[in-house]
C-alpha cells in the first residue's frame, strides 16, 4: 500500500490516494465518498469523494431523520449492502435513485464513530451489480478504517483550534460579541453561501465545510483588546478605533502560534483558518484593513465570513440598537455591494432568505444576553 501522510495534502487527495490503493484490489468500485455528521443540528453534509464518473451527489445536506435507511444504520450500527439498484426499483430512497441514474448498481454504506459518536457515514459504489460479496467487504474492511481516520483526524485538528480559543476566551473574558449564538449563525450562514457559490466557484465539499469550521474565528485577535476599548459603551475616540483594528493582526498571530504548536500548520486546510483571521474586515472595493486588498484578490473564505458576520450583526440586538428585520439588513448589504462586499456572496446571501430564516430560528439567542459587534465596527461599513 503506498504511504498515505495524513495532514500534508487536502483530505480529499487523501482519500483519492486511498481510492487508487483499493483499485489495484477491487477495481470495480467507481466511488468512494463520505458524508459528515453534526450532531447538533441531525444534519448529514457531503463531505469528500472520489469519483471515476459522474458524481450523484455534491454540496449536499439532509437531516439524517429525514434518510430513514442510514438513521437505522446509525442506530444498529450496522452496515448496509444494496446488491441491484435496478431490482430495488421503487423501493428506492431518493438518494439511492440518484446513484442508480449515476451509473451505479450495487452500493455498501457503513457509519462510522468517533469516541462512540457518530461522525459520518462511508459509501462504496459500484458500477457492477451485487458486487459487494463477504469477501469484498472483507477486503473494504482495512480501507473503511483508514478512511475513517483519516477524517476523524481532519476534523480533530480543526476541533482542536477551536476549543483552544474556547478556552482562552472563557479565560480573557471575552463579551457578548462573540457568544456562542453570534457564532452558531454566523457560521451556518457562511457555510451556506460557501455551498451556493460552490459550484460557479469548483469548491469542493471539504472546502464549505472547512469555511464553517472556522469561520467562528474570525475575531479570535479581540482576546488582545483591551476591555477599555473592547467593553466600552459608546463610540470609539479614533484613537481607540486603531487600537480596535489591531484585532486583525493578533488574531493572524494567534492562529498562526496555535496551527505550529499543534502541528497542524502543514495541513492544506489552515490556510482557510488564516485568511479567514486575515482578510475579514477588507473591503471589495480596497478601502478596508489590513491590507487593503480589494475584488477578488481577497481570499473567498474572507469575502463570503465579511458578509455572514456582518448580515448577522445586523439582524441581532445590539446595546445600542434593536434587531433590524431581514428585509432591512439584505437592503443595507445589498446597498454596499461592491464597495464593502463581494457582488457573489451578496448574491447568494440574497438568494437564502428560506434558509436564513431556519437558522435564526434554530439559533435565537439567549433573552438578556447582547451580541453586538461594536458600534464602531458600524461606522467602519
Ligand atoms: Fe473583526
Ligand atoms: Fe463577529
């Protein structure tokens, strides 16, 4: 088997290099592919895939109670063989319909967990039919695993950032602003304008999902502020404005500190951590910081986290202010297009609002608690 190094190529080139492996043995499984779990919201996300032809499924999410056949398999933790698609015929779900028009006839489908939780589920799909005989499932058995790490992996590094900043913001204090509701939007808003954009943009799946890992992250450097200035109740002197701007820099200092003493700074995805921090508060059109990139030289994650983090700012209780409605915010954001936001991610937050509005009410927040982004941050649009 050749070497398969974890951490220094996409997950993705991962799981190919898998997939070209398991060809040499079982030359007839087109696909490979895995879906990822949240637990939180019961949804089952498209994750990665390798694919020999066309692909039955991309930028694609359903809750797992709505897939009755897979919620069993989570259940029993079972593994599920389907030998002839075409016989199955209208027994089919929609999902196993959309294989058989893919070319696919027999399929084997197994959860897998991690620390006794579900992580996702692993297809295996094969053009030919009742392929998966004892003995090659046998065979499967070694790659299943591998496989499984090898997201379990992916997915702990990005986890284990992120409860890093948990915890230096219990410890720092941080307010209000970046509470967990602020973050649980913000972030299923960027996830989701990622996916619209997906496919005019050639994202992959791992690509969306890694954007809505860490774009909870955008304000991590605020942990440097100080509460004078980050707590403060009225607007900002200008003074006290730069002092707020340097947020960009220390949360770029920061990230990178962690990514090395984890050792994950080698894995393709940190970029996405890293211009996330970098590029949030640029502007389309140049004029914003730190940099003053502007168009698409600003990296996509940070131009699709400047619109999320701002829509939701906008549409939540301030101290100062009362939630504006959706209508108000989409116009007011709309009204900047061009000048502080990418014309496409507009767009395909515009496009949402069904979407939008399961969010916000999946995630209200909590009664008394504010999640402001600081007035100033307002005068800075
Ligand atoms: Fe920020
Ligand atoms: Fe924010």
């Amino acid at each position: 088997m050749n070497d398969v190094s974890v951490n220094s190529a996409s997950i993705k080139a991962q799981v190919e290099s898998v997939h070209a492996n398991l060809l040499e043995d079982l030359p007839d499984i087109g696909r490979v592919a895995v879906a990822v779990y949240d637990g939180r919201t019961d949804t089952l996300k498209t994750f990665v895939h390798s694919t020999r032809g066309a692909t039955p499924f991309n930028h694609y999410e359903a809750k797992l109670a709505e897939v009755p056949s897979l919620a069993e398999l989570a259940e029993t933790r079972g593994e599920r063989i389907i030998g002839d698609l075409h016989a199955s015929g209208n027994a089919l779900g929609r999902h196993d319909r959309q294989l058989l028009e893919s070319g696919y006839s027999s399929s084997y489908t197994k959860p897998f967990f991690d620390r006794g939780e579900l992580s996702g589920f692993m297809f295996f799909d094969s053009e030919k039919g009742n392929y998966f005989s004892e003995a090659v499932v046998r065979h499967l058995t070694i790659y299943s695993h591998l496989i499984s790490l090898l997201i379990i992996n992916a997915l702990a590094s990005a986890n284990v950032l992120r409860s890093a900043v948990d915890v230096a913001r219990a410890i720092s204090h941080l307010r209000d602003e970046e509470t967990g509701a602020h973050l649980d939007r913000m972030s299923r808003y960027a996830r989701m304008i990622t996916r619209t954009l997906a496919d005019q943009e050639g994202l992959d799946d791992e690509f969306v999902e890694f954007v809505f890992l860490f774009a909870p992250l955008h304000d991590v450097g605020k942990i440097a502020i100080p509460d004078r200035i980050l707590l403060k109740a009225g607007r900002l002197t200008p003074a006290e404005f730069e002092i707020m701007k340097t947020h960009v820099a220390k949360g770029v200092a920061i990230v990178d500190k962690m990514a090395k003493s984890f050792s994950i700074g080698d894995s393709a995805h940190i970029e996405v951590l890293h211009n996330i921090v970098r590029y949030h508060h640029e502007s389309y059109d140049g004029s914003g910081y730190l940099t003053g990139r502007k168009g698409k030289d600003i990296p996509l994650e940070a131009r699709i986290v400047s619109v999320a983090d701002v829509f939701d700012a906008l549409t939540t209780k301030r101290p100062y202010k009362e939630a504006w409605s959706n209508d108000d915010a989409f116009r007011f954001i709309d009204n900047l297009t061009g000048k502080k936001f990418d014309p496409d991610c507009v767009g395909a937050l515009l496009s949402n609002r069904r979407q939008i509005e399961a969010i916000q009410r999946q995630f209200r927040y909590a009664k008394g608690q504010f999640e402001g982004f600081h007035e100033a941050y307002l005068d800075d649009l």
